[in-house]
C-alpha cells in the first residue's frame, strides 16, 4: 500500500487529479471578460438592453463579478479607447507612413540648422 492510500487519496483520484485541466476562466480578470465581450455588449445596447440587463447576464454566463459602475466605467474606457485608435489610424496617410518608415532620402541631421 502507497503512503497516498494510507491518508485515504486512492492512486486514481490522484491520477485523476494529476492529469485535471485549468478551469479556462480560472484567471479571468472582469476586464479582460468585458475586453472579450465588449462588441456583443455593444450590440446587446443597441437591441435596447441596459447595463444592469447586460450586467446580470454577464454574471450569470461568464463569471463577471464586478459592479454595474466597474462595468459602466469599463465600457466607457474601453469604447474611448478603440476611439482615440481610429482617429489615429485615419489621421496617418500611407505616404506619411511610408515616409516614416524609410526616410533615408532625408535623415534627420539635414534638418538641423548649423551655427
């Protein structure tokens, strides 16, 4: 008899235990769930649903255990930031792009005035 059979562990529970996966949300923060999730809540708003509706859903489903202000507020920051993205990527034309990857026509010690 092994020494884990005599504490009462049989050899298959502890195989079985050995060769259990991860939970798949075991280290879920509530902002990576709502980072995932953020394009379906989106929709589900403008299908007329609240916050509070989407809150509750998102606890029932996917383990969100945050408040409605932590999830508001990460809705917010989020959308701002997907945002502030698009206006830069619309802002940067593929010439100045182009010029800032390869501007060896113009090195920057050209521009420097001398004394």
């Amino acid at each position: 008899m092994s020494a884990s059979s005599d504490r009462g562990v049989t050899e298959r529970a502890r195989a079985a235990f050995i060769a259990a996966r991860r939970p798949a949300n075991a280290k879920l923060s509530d902002w990576m769930r709502v980072v995932e999730m953020l394009d379906d809540m989106s929709a589900k708003r403008a299908a007329g649903w609240s916050y509070a509706d989407i809150r509750r859903v998102l606890a029932r489903t996917v383990g969100f255990r945050g408040s409605l202000a932590i999830l508001y507020g990460s809705v917010c920051r989020l959308t701002a930031q997907r945002r502030a993205a698009t206006r830069v990527e619309d802002t940067v034309s593929p010439a100045a792009s182009a010029s800032l990857e390869d501007d060896t026509r113009n090195p920057p010690s050209a521009h420097r005035k001398t004394r």
